[in-house]
C-alpha cells in the first residue's frame, strides 16, 4: 500500500527540509527565557487578586481590566499600570454618574478623585491610592518635562532605582488599586 502522503522534493528529488520561519524560533527563545518571570508575576497575582469574585461591567471595561494583568504577567507594565487607571476610571466614573455625579464623572480622573474626596464617597486611605495611579500615569499619558516630579527619569534619580524597577513597582501598585476598586467602591451595584 503506498503512502497517501505525498513527501515535497527539490529538483534533485531529495526531500525538501521544512524550517520554521526565523521569527517563531525568536519568540521560542524568548518566550523560554521569560517563562520562570512571568510565571513569578502569576504567583504574585495569585496572592493580591481576589478569589471567586464576579463583576458586571461594561465589554470595554471588561477588556480593559483583563488585559491590565496580562500586560503585567508579559512584563508590559506601563501598559499594565495605564490600563489599571483606565479601569478605575470607567468604574468610578460610572459609579459616580448613578449617584448623580454626571459632571464630574466625564471630566476625567483627577475630577473623579476631587468628587470623592469632598463627597466622602470612598474611604481615604482608597482615594489616596486612585490619586497615586493618577499621578504615575500622567506622564505616560501628558509627556512632561524631565523636571517633573512626577517623570519617570526623575523618579528613578531621586529614588536610586533603575527605572524597570520602579515600572514593575508602579504596575504592582496599580493593580492592587485596579482590584480594591473593583472589590470595594460601590459593592452593592
């Protein structure tokens, strides 16, 4: 019985070597290098994410929020730390217009932090937090001067860190702030 599989042969009639296309070894490589780190970002999220909690959102939200953990598992975490505000404001925005807060709901996240400040309508300790992501999100999102308090570059001087550090640091940060929001501002809606 002949082999139903046909074998692809070069003019000689040799059998032609199939190889995989360079960038695929590349990203083997990599993703074998990265694999114990990213497996360590897991067991820290593991830790600080709440178990068995479900949470009705908006599909954006949704996408947002999810992929503000992924950023951080692969390592992206200014996209991971972005991602985590963009969630606290959708959230927080939406939470405020139900309460009647529509104005500054749509103004952004520094006005969702000043509504919720001089209304009470979270803890401090929380609003404090929100107001840190806002803070180490901005010069992502509005480019400032290296003089900025708030830059990376002058971050990373001031603290004697190197700026990976602090990258990953923020993006801890972020999601445990991403996550308490989720958890506990509004639980009842």
């Amino acid at each position: 019985m002949a082999n139903s599989r046909q074998i692809a042969k070069d003019l000689f009639g040799k059998p032609l070597r199939h190889r995989r296309p360079r960038f695929e070894r590349a990203l083997e490589r990599v993703e074998r290098a990265t694999l114990p780190a990213r497996a360590e970002r897991i067991r820290w999220l593991e830790r600080v994410i709440p178990r068995n909690r479900a949470y009705a959102m908006p599909l954006e939200t949704y996408y947002v929020f999810e992929e503000a953990r992924s950023s951080f598992v692969y390592g992206c975490f200014v996209a991971s730390t972005l991602l985590s505000a963009a969630f606290v404001e959708h959230w927080l925005g939406t939470r405020l217009a139900q309460c009647g807060h529509t104005k500054e709901a749509e103004r952004g996240l520094a006005a969702i932090v000043e509504c919720c400040r001089c209304h009470d309508i979270l803890i401090p300790v929380l609003v404090d937090r929100i107001d840190r992501l806002r803070v180490i999100r901005n010069p992502f999102v509005h480019l400032k001067s290296f003089d900025h308090p708030h830059t990376l570059g002058r971050r990373s001087v001031s603290l004697r860190a190197h700026p990976e550090q602090l990258l990953e640091q923020d993006a801890k940060e972020s999601l445990i702030t991403m996550y308490t929001v989720a958890t506990y501002a509004f639980p009842n809606t």
